[in-house]
C-alpha cells in the first residue's frame, strides 16, 4: 500500500468557477495558448460574451527531424496560427530546467525563439507571461503538469479527447495560458 502526500504544497485546489472566464459584454475572443518547447502544445480558445469558454483546436507544437536534429517547424507554426483567426497569443516564458545540460538549454531556447517568431510573423500580438501567474490564477500549486491536465479536462469536459493522455500536459497548459490571457 502505498502513501499519498497531502501536504498544502500538492493538493489539487477546487476548480474555479466558471464565472471566472467569461468576458462582460457581448464581445468575441479567440485567444492562442503556447506552452512552448519541442514537446509542448497550441490551443485556441474562445469566448462569445458571456458563455462557456470553448476549446477550439489544440495540437502539439510541429516539428521536423528526428532525435538529436529534432526542431520546431516554424513553418507549420506559423500556417496553423494564420488559420485560427485568433486577435492575441500567450505564451509562458522560457526558462532553463535544474540540472538541464547546456546542449537541452540550448534546444530549449531554440525551439522558443522560433515559435515566438513564427507566431510574431503571422501579426498575432504576442505577450510573454510567467508561469507562476498563470498557474496562481488556476490555483495550481508547484510544477505537476499533471494538476495542470487534470484542471483543463475539468475546464473543457467535451474536450476529453485533446487531454485523455498524460502526454496531453503540453495541449492542456496551451489552453490554459490562453484562458489566462482572455482574463487580462
């Protein structure tokens, strides 16, 4: 039998309501999500006035090569952007991982650089936002991806599909950077 935690640092806080996304008025808003690097993901989300906030496509970020020469297709960024139609991009600010070598830091901040300039190629306003600001205003504690999964099934449940896979964290925190950034 093993032993669960529940210390304050990793419980699972109640979901915000869904009061807490919608935009007053009678405005539309399509917002990209970016949780950048070679594994990470894009979403679209939008919001009609006051209604539910809607997933409208997710996809994980496109790439060319394999192993070692592995890159971001810049290319295939910037025509999936273009099509979404979407007024505002956020993405989360890169930052070296403890203990990352420099040659991952460096593949890392490549792949950053060149999702932010597929994306500033399309005209797309892009802002760059801290992680803890946007996992603070989903009441997500620490750096489990998992929280963040689990958060955006509970956000988005006729998207079932787009997070059913524990690899499907990258999709999830594109979705929920973008519902952060339709609240700012």
């Amino acid at each position: 039998m093993s032993h669960v935690d529940e210390t304050e640092s990793n419980k699972f806080q109640p979901a915000i309501g869904v009061s807490e996304y919608l935009r007053p008025g009678g405005d539309t808003v399509k917002i990209l999500g970016v949780d950048p690097g070679i594994r990470g993901g894009l979403s679209v989300v939008e919001i009609i006035g006051s209604t539910v906030p809607r997933l409208i496509e997710a996809i994980d970020i496109p790439t060319v090569g394999m192993g070692p020469k592995e890159r971001v297709d810049p290319i295939a960024v910037r025509e999936w952007v273009s099509k979404q139609g979407v007024q505002h991009c956020y993405i989360e600010r890169a930052q070296s991982m403890p203990r990352q070598g420099s040659s991952s830091g460096f593949k890392y901040g490549r792949a950053v650089g060149a999702i932010e300039a597929a994306i500033a190629l399309s005209g797309i306003p892009v802002t760059i936002v801290e992680p803890s600001a946007w996992k603070k205003f989903h009441k997500l504690p620490g750096k489990e991806k998992e929280l963040s999964r689990q958060r955006a099934l509970q956000l988005f449940p006729t998207a079932h599909s787009t997070f059913a896979l524990k690899r499907s964290h990258g999709l999830a925190e594109a979705a929920l950077l973008a519902l952060y950034g339709a609240r700012q």
